[in-house]
C-alpha cells in the first residue's frame, strides 16, 4: 500500500469540534434493506445508541465485533439509511485505504462514554 497524500492543515479548534468516543457493541443485526449495512447496538455507559455501518461485504461473519470496545464518532446528525436510523459513525481504519477494516479500539478496557483526544 503506498500511504495517501496528507490532506490539508485544519485548526486545532476544528478538530476538538469532533467528539470520539468508546462504546461497547452489544449486538450486531442485519439491516434488511440494504446489502451493505450492518446495525450496531452500542453502549456508551449512560446511553445506548443505534448505529448503522457498512460492515456487512467487509467481514466474514460480522457478528464477530459484537462485544468489543471501539471508537464512535458521537456528534453528528442522526441520518436516515435503508429505513433505519444511525446516530453516530462507526470509527474504523483501512476503509479510505482499500484494506479490510479493522476496529479502533483501546488497548484494554476503558469505561464506555470515554473521550479519545
């Protein structure tokens, strides 16, 4: 893989506007109108939240994440995709690369709702 062209310098306000945190999947369910996208039950410690991503062509069996830690961006707007609502982004790393995706999650166990940054 040759790495990609670093994209241009932001502020660093800009970047503290993006909030990122962990939360634990809980489960993982088919999204019945759609051939890509998987939805993720996710504990963020105070809340749960429902989030949609398009991991279901990139795995196996994407069962497997459910249980595991990962990184969530949680401040964007709610959207609608194939009748379902996603309340966040799954954070992951390999997608923009062509790579498989892999999850980014801490090292060991943090307690949900904690902040990256």
């Amino acid at each position: 893989m040759t790495p990609a062209a670093i994209k241009p310098a932001i502020s660093f306000d800009d970047l503290t506007k993006i909030d990122i945190r962990v939360g634990t999947i809980i489960e993982v369910l088919e999204v019945a109108k759609s051939d890509k996208l998987m939805k993720l039950i996710v504990d963020f410690g105070d809340h749960q939240r429902s989030i949609l991503a398009g991991i279901k062509q990139e795995r196996a069996n994407p069962q497997e994440i459910a249980g595991k830690q990962a990184l969530f961006v949680v401040n964007l707007p709610e959207r609608k995709m194939a009748g379902e609502l996603s309340q966040g982004m799954l954070f992951d790393i390999g997608y923009e690369d062509k790579l498989t995706p892999c999850l980014a999650s801490p090292e060991y166990t943090v307690p949900n709702g904690t902040r990256a940054g």
